[in-house]
C-alpha cells in the first residue's frame, strides 16, 4: 500500500492493520504527514503541528505493540484535536492573541482517554477565537473560496481532506455540526455531560460539547467509546457504565424507525434549494417520517434562552480576558462579553429554568413516537468568503444537550456538501447511530 | 405510665417502646397533644394541627404493627414539618399571604419518606414568611418574651416543649442551626444533597437544606437515616450507599478527635458573655482544640457571596409572587426580591465560582488535621422579641454546604440555652455525630 492510500483508510480499517502488523503507525503517520504536505497550503487546518513529535508517537507505538501487551482500540491512530483542547506536549492557543504560546501542564482529560486508547496526538486544528465567531485561515476543502464553518473549522477541514481521520472539535452553539455539514464528514454532538469537557476551554457549562468527526459512521463509534465517560474535573458527567456504540451501530433495528421532520420555526433561513433537498429526502422516506412540531410555545424563545445563558455564562468565563485586554479581543468576541456583563441574574436563571422544563417535552417526543428527529443541519451549504455561517439549526440541540449528527448525505447545487442532521433522545447516543446507519442504508 | 412522659421520651425509647408492644403510636401522639394543649397557648408552634388526622394515622400504625408486618425505625412515632414542606394531606402555606389554604397533592420527598419509615406526620409548625426573615407567632419556650429564632421557629420550639420529640425545618442562611440554639434543642443541617429538597418551598437552590431537630443525638441520626437519601426531583442528591448514622454515632472514635476552633472574622459580633463561655469550653478541651483561621481571604468575602447567591436565587423563585402580589408581602422579604432582579448574572456566577474554590480548602483542613470545626452557633442567647436573631455565624457554613450540628452543651447568663456548633467535612455527617458524642461525654 502506498502512503497516500493510508491517510485515506478508516480510522476502523487503520486500526485493524495495525493490530493485524500489516501497517505500522509510524508508516500511518507518516502518510497523513505526507498529505498533509499536499493540501494544507490551500486548506490551512492545523495551527500547531510538529512532525517529530507525531512520528515519534508512532514509533513509540509500535515498539509498545512489539512489546506484546494489550492495545487500545485506537492504537496508533492519529487524532487531530481543537487548539482549545489541553495538552500537555504541545502549545493550546485557543485562537486568542491573549494566549499566544499558553503551554498548559495538563492533558485535557479526552486526550488522556485518547492517549489511554493507544491515539497518536497528530497535532492542533484551527479554531475561531475563542471557539467564538471570528475565523480562523482554514478554508473549506471542497472549494478554498468557502468557509469550512466554525468554530471546530479544522478538526472538520482536516478529516474532510483525510489529513487525519479522526478530529475532536467542541459546540457551544452549532460548531460541530455546521463545519461538519460544509466539509462534508460525519459530525456528532454528543448528549450534554456524555465526554467530559475537563482541560478544555470553557465558554458555557451548560452550553459546551465535545464534538466528534469522521468520515465513517463507525469511525464516530469508534471515536465516542473511545472519549465518553466520567471526569471528577466536569460535574456534568455521571459515573455509568460503558456504552457500546459499535455494537449497537451494527445491530439491525427491531423495528423500521420513525423519524419527526422538525422545521424549526426559522426553516425560511435554509435556502430555496436546501429546502427542496430535504423535502426530496422527506418524501423518499415515505411513511418512515412525519413533520412534527415539538414547540411548547410558538416562536423563537429557546433560541432567546440560548442567547441569555451564552451570553452571561461566556462574561463569568472571559472576566480575565475582559479585564487585562479586551482591546486584544475581536470587536465580536468584546461585543458579546459586553453584552452578557448585563444580563441579570433572574432573566439567566429564567433561561436556565424554561430550558429545563421544555427539554421533557422533547423527551415524551421520542417514547411516545419517534426514533430520532430529522432536521436541518445548516441553512445550505458553506458560504463564500470567510464567515463561519448561521447555528440557527445546531442551536436547539445544543440548548436541550441531545445527541445530534451530521450525515453528508446531501450535495448542493454548487455541488459542495450538505449535511442531514439527525437528532436524539439524551442519554440514547448509541442508538441515534443505530437510526443514521439505517437512514444511510436507506438513503444509498 | 402517664402520658405526659410518653411525650418527654425519646425518638428512639419511643420507637422501641412501640416495637416492644409497651406503648402504642396512638397513646403516644395522645401524650403529645395533651402536652400540646398545655403548652402550645404559649408557645404558639403550630400553624396546622388536626388532632383527629394525628390519632388516626397512631390508629393505622397500630393496626399495621399488629397484623405483624416489618415496621420501620421511626414506626408510629409523630413527627412535626416546618410548613414550607409539602403535605398532601394537609394545607401548606409557606407563612405566606399569597400561599394562604395552598393545599399540595403531593407529599414531599422527605414526608414519603417519613412515612415509609413508619412516622406519625402530627401537623405543620410555624415559619417565618416565605423562611426568609418576617417573624411568625412563635415564642420561644424557655422564655415568651425571646424569638425561638427562625426561621424553622415552630420546628426548634415544639421539639424543645417536648409537644414533638422530632421536627423537620429548612437552612438557607440559619434557620435551622440559630433556632435549635436558642430553644436548647440538637439542630442539624446535613451536607447539601443528602437530604432531597423535592417538594420543599424553593428559597435557594445552592444553599436550601433539609433541617433536622430532635432532643438527643441518637434521635438527630435515627430522623436523618429516615430522611438522607436519592431523589429524582432534586438533582443536587446522588444516589449512593445508606449511611448508617446510628452505628457510627455509637462508636468510639479511633483516636481522640481534634478541633479546629474557627472565631470567623464576624467574632465580634457575638456578645461578651457568649465569647466567654466560648472560650471557657476551649480552655476546657486543652490540647485537643487549637485556634484555626481558614480563611483564604481575610475579611468577610464569603458572606458577600451567600447574600449575592440568595438575592439572585430568591429573586428567581418568587417571580410569580412579585409579579402578581407584591404589595401582599412584607416589606423585608419584597427589599430582597428587589435587590436579588438588579443582580448581575456575572456577579451571581462568580459567587458561585468562589464558593467552589474556597470550599476546597476547607475540605484539606480537614484531611489534614482536624475532626471538625468548633465555632459559635450564634451571637448569643435568644434576643429579646419577636426578630428571629443573627445568622452570621451559619451562612459561611450553609454557602459551603458543610454539615453542621448545634448542640445544647452552654447556658447564657440570663438562664438561656447557648449552643456549640460543630461543623464538619461535607459528606462525613456521621462521622460529625460521632465526633459530637465525644465532644459532648468530655464537656459533661
């Protein structure tokens, strides 16, 4: 097998020729390397990358392979992570002038899961400010004049040109799931608390993900067994026992699943011919899905909750940043602080309260009906220029922590991608990949 | 034997009595509310008491104890409820003249749970309104013309004229450790979350405690085995292993238990009659007590944190009232919720953060030398007239949600109780008790 051909491999299929001794990872490492040297002049996804650092990895790896003991199920796969994800070998500047050169100690802890799992760190992806709004270099890798979509724009950029085959990016609004529509991967957001967020930069305890990318629906299994679990450092996850999400992605369903069509009410946002495209899909799935409307109240008001408890959560989280030099901040990123410094206290908690409430409706939604919602992932496809796009359809999901992914089973008529989000019951993530493999059977 | 000593017995000697056959629940809730007709003109403790429902329920335990059924630990003993705890068999009022004949469905969780432990619910004692500050009619029992402290005033007051031999109350700022101390009764407040809050009025998430009080030590940790506990309602309790208060209260500790005695920087505060006892018992406890200021910070930032975190929180939960009677609440408790809709969500979250940071050092106090904290359970005696007193020395530990027990060991010089407050790291409540037995069998 030649080096180019090994970068493209499956992080699954990678794993298994190493187990098997019929590729090395030093040999996989280098190959992503190799195409790395190819295409990042166009599409710019890392912002940190040392090859001896990732050659020795490899290397280490297959000695402690030679060695004969036990390996992880990710053994000398390499990963590319967020550069607002902790390590503590190489610099995390989450994409913010106020932390140029930041070296932290510590290994977030998914990189000490990855790491545990026998993953090789291949390097740090571009992120917006501040997992933010304000871009980053990365261009889109279907057409460098296009955004790749924020904030996780590498991690997606680079599994998208198969620099690397497995990426972890975060989504505090829509930041996994939109970059990962436009470049065309498998995208997931896991339930809320699922992938400890300890070591990572935080914007939102409520409103902050880990967020996952692939470009195989079994590589996203794979990746998620690999980083979902319990830390002490993050209080919104629960000791529980390990989720087998291979096997259940490759069960059959027991019964044909029944999707909800949620439009959202800002489905006018999506443009004409993204419209068309899901209502071709919608109808190609016949009596399997039905449109639903799950609003308690009509309107736009979770969006607005959103709004409030970013906003107030984000000022707490940058009150340093704010302080000691607001003036090194994007005019966005200050905008927003400056915003949430005046939010009160009772309209956050407000925010906090309804959410809580409308979330159990969303829960009845699936017991009584549906196996997963089937929604939007963006408005269309990536736009022109350097703008990350509108989270207006990632923003709900992340609101109410329920597991959500993009499947690239969409082109536009500009032939670049278009994802097709689908959206699950919280805490029943193994299962929501289970109904994607389905509707991809169906779809393909 | 009369039925005026069945009401003087004991939690436990009641129970037993019960259990032997020597005494029934009726003739035991009749000794109860004889004494309650001599005493209650005076003392005003209850706002709710059906003396027919009360004999009924003593009736029923009977029955059940006699078909030969398993009974539990506090079978067909009576029990009194602060009433911002929800009862579905009686009303609930919350001391509030919004809430007037509000009569709950639902028992709350710590009365499902009393109730399955076998306990008599005797009826519903007087609060302060809303449990913030405005007095009800409770007077304490060792003196009418003194508070019996608040807000958990009728709780602390019934249980000290042995009307009930336990009573359940509520802390957010004092109100379970200052009326226990000035009635002369055990008061305990147990780590935040082990006792559910499910169906108790909401002040303060962050800082709302279940409150306990009983007339001796083995009472205080039978009730809180009846009521520490997993509650799907309250997402601050865990599920996890029972704790067996009674066993470890009855041990000896290992070694003899060192004291931290903390003055906090509000010592001067206190009247010089209590500062003296104070010190007179630590003189008495020799090497066994050394003076410790725990205080990252000097001065009294803590406190500052708890009266933002309460503000913000209460102005939450009484929107409805603000909203729609406003002018029907008191002025002291409408100032609050006023202050509490100007906080800034910012400043709330980052009292919540510094709660977090400091609490950890309390935590190392205690693995490194001490069994816990000896400090003043008040200022003083009862203050003269209806305001129910200070609680400065309560709310560091309520903020931090340390388990604290008052204890009857002092007298003021105007033949007052005066009560210790012991206070320990959070989750080892029992051990808290068991280092109180020791403190109590040194001091007497």
């Amino acid at each position: 097998m030649d080096e180019r051909s090994a970068a493209q491999l499956s992080a699954a299929e990678a794993a298994q020729r190493i187990r098997e001794g019929v590729l090395t990872s030093e040999d996989l490492v280098g190959a992503c390397l190799e195409r790395i040297r190819q295409v990042e002049p166009t599409v710019q996804a890392w912002t940190f990358l040392d090859e001896d650092l990732a050659l020795a990895q490899g290397r280490a790896a297959d000695e402690y392979k030679r060695s004969g003991q036990a390996i992880g199920a990710l053994h000398g796969v390499p990963v590319g992570l967020k550069d607002i994800i902790d390590t503590g070998d190489m610099p995390t500047e989450n994409g913010c002038t106020l932390h140029k050169a930041r070296a932290p100690r510590n290994d977030a802890a998914v990189v000490a899961m990855l790491r545990a799992a026998g993953a090789v760190i291949l390097g740090k992806t571009v992120t917006t400010e501040c997992a933010y709004f304000s871009p980053g270099k990365t261009r889109n890798p279907h057409n460098p004049e296009h955004t790749p979509g924020g904030s996780s724009s590498g991690s997606a950029a680079a599994v998208a040109a198969s620099m690397v085959p497995l990426a972890l990016g975060s989504q505090t609004a829509g930041s996994t799931i939109r970059p990962g529509a436009f470049c065309g991967v498998y995208a997931f957001k896991p339930t809320h608390g699922l992938v400890p967020r300890t070591g990572i930069l935080q914007l939102s305890r409520t409103l902050d993900h880990v967020g996952l990318f692939a470009r195989t629906l079994e590589d996203v299994a794979l990746l998620a067994e690999a980083v979902a679990g319990y830390h002490e450092g993050d209080a919104d996850t629960r000791p529980r026992a390990r989720i087998a999400f291979r096997e259940t992605l490759a069960e059959e369903p027991p019964i044909p699943p029944m999707l909800g069509f949620v439009k959202t009410p800002h489905w006018e946002k999506a443009d004409a011919g993204t419209r068309e495209a899901m209502a071709e899909l919608v109808e190609t799935l016949g009596d399997r899905v039905e449109e639903v409307d799950p609003f308690v109240v009509p309107g736009g008001e979770p969006w607005a909750w959103h709004k409030t408890i970013l906003e107030a959560e984000m000022a707490a989280n940058f009150e340093r940043e704010w302080t000691n030099g607001r003036d090194k901040l994007s005019e966005q990123l200050r905008n927003q602080i400056e915003r949430g410094r005046e939010v009160r206290a009772v309209d956050y908690q407000r925010a906090l309260k309804n959410t809580a409430a409308q979330v159990e409706s969303f829960d009845a939604l699936f017991t009584e009906r549906y196996d997963a919602i089937l929604t939007l992932a963006a408005p269309g496809t990536a736009p022109k220029g350097m703008a990350t796009g509108d989270p207006v359809f990632n923003v709900l999901w992340t609101l109410f922590g329920m597991p959500a992914l993009s499947l690239p089973l969409m082109q536009g008529e500009n032939g670049l991608p278009l994802g097709v989000q689908l959206v699950g019951r919280r805490n029943y993530d193994a299962r929501l990949m289970r109904t994607a493999r389905w509707l991809q059977e169906k779809l393909t």
